[in-house]
C-alpha cells in the first residue's frame, strides 16, 4: 500500500522490455524462416532438374542416344573410340555412367563409340625367311597358320615363295595365314607334306603353287578338311607328281 510517506519500488527498465520483445521476434522469424526453408527452398535444391536414371545407350547409334538421353535431361559428350568385332561400327560400346544410375541435372554422358572389327592387310613376304615372315605377320596383327614345304624355282631353300591368301588381302585382325617354302630348286625331291586336318582348297593352292597335280574325287569330297592323301606325309616326290586329296564334304 502506497502513501506519503512510502518508499518508492522498483521501476520497470525500458531497455529490457524492448530486448525481450526483440528476442522473442528473432526466434519467432527464425522458426518461420526454418519451416519455409524445410518445406519450400530444400525440395527445390535437392529436386533441381529432377532426378533421373541413365538409359542404356547399347546397340544403338550415336544420334540414337543422343536422343534417348534428350529426353531424359541428359547429353551427351564422346570419350573416344575402340575396335570392337562384336558392336558394329557407329554404335555405343560403352557408356559412364552405367545404365540405371540416378543423376540429378544436366549430367553429361560419357560413350565410347564402336570402329567395328578391326582389319590388317596381309604382308609382302615373297623371299622372307620362315623366322623374318613371323615377325612380318605379327607386326601386322596376323598369325602363322599352316606351314608347306616343297621345291621352288623362285626363291632358295628355306625361304617363303608364296602366302595363302596372297599379300596385300585384307583379313579380320589375327587370322591366319598359310606360308609355303622352298626346299630349294624343282629339280630336288621334296617330302610330302602332313595335310590332314587341313583345309582342302588350302592346301590345293599350295600344292599346286609349287607346280604338283592334285586329283580330288567329285562332289562332297572336294572340299572340307583333308581326311585322307595320297603320297602319305614323309615321302620323297618330284615337282609334277600327281597328289590325291579327300575331303571332309563340310566346311571346316
């Protein structure tokens, strides 16, 4: 109770009423500041051009993936290029990132484009030694595959006279090509070589290169892998000797 003789109370200060208030304002703008974030700008950040999956780009084209990665947001962008005897030349080999990956945005998708099967053009080897015709056919992504020896006019003993297919034909890359070396001049004996197992035209070609007559029974027999022959492989035979050579009927 309050007189003329009271003593006065306490008296409200001003200053910590209006930093209350302002206090209480702050928290206030930063909760409703907090909630418009979480719910209205996050999604935003977070979902900026939408999430998608990578398509996968295989056996198609360049200006089919391109397409296909348009659609979904996404670009493309070459990495390089590879042979590839199994993807056909122009095609996608492969692809970073894989297919099925989730991306957010303008992601670039790396490819690497498919040149096809790989070729190489057979070597020069007339007048090669056997060891010097190795290294000339690998050099040019090729393999050795049958070796036939027999007399030559051509070229000396031990060196190539002839190839199968000739030089300058165009094979996938490591096919095999069939060499054939002299034994030295026609007028020498020479030892029939092994045919069996081998493919019949081959080994006709050859023979014949080296001036022999080779006899085969018609139709099926013709051709195929060689099943039988005739001299047998070790005997000594002179250039024009007749050779007779039986086939599978089949292609090897």
């Amino acid at each position: 109770m309050s007189g003329p003789g009271a003593a006065p109370g306490p008296v409200p200060r001003p200053g910590l009423r209006t930093g209350v208030t302002l206090l209480a304002l702050a928290a206030a703008a930063f909760a409703t500041g907090l909630v418009l974030f979480n719910n209205l700008f996050m999604p935003r950040l977070i979902h900026v051009g939408g999430e998608v999956r990578v398509p996968d780009l295989t056996n198609l084209t360049v200006e089919q993936a391109e397409q296909a990665l348009r659609a979904n947001g996404l670009q493309l962008s070459r990495a390089g290029e590879r042979f590839d005897p199994a993807v056909p030349r122009g095609f996608i080999v492969m692809q970073d990132p894989p297919p099925q990956t989730p991306v957010r945005g303008k992601r670039r998708v790396l490819v690497v484009v498919s040149l096809g099967e790989e070729f190489s053009s057979v070597p020069e080897l007339f007048g090669a030694t056997l060891r010097g015709a190795r290294v000339l056919v690998e050099r040019a992504g090729l393999g050795v595959g049958g070796i036939t020896r027999a007399p030559s006019e051509d070229v000396g003993e031990g060196l190539v006279a002839a190839t199968d297919p000739p030089a300058e034909s165009v094979l996938p890359r490591e096919a095999a090509v069939n060499l054939l070396v002299s034994t030295g001049s026609a007028g020498e004996s020479a030892v029939m070589p092994d045919l069996l197992g081998r493919d019949l035209l081959s080994a006709r070609r050859q023979l014949e290169a080296f001036g022999f007559r080779v006899l085969s029974p018609e139709g099926a027999g013709s051709r195929g892998m060689v099943i039988f022959q005739n001299p047998p492989a070790g005997s000594r035979i002179e250039r024009g000797a007749t050779i007779t050579l039986q086939g599978t009927g089949r292609s090897s």
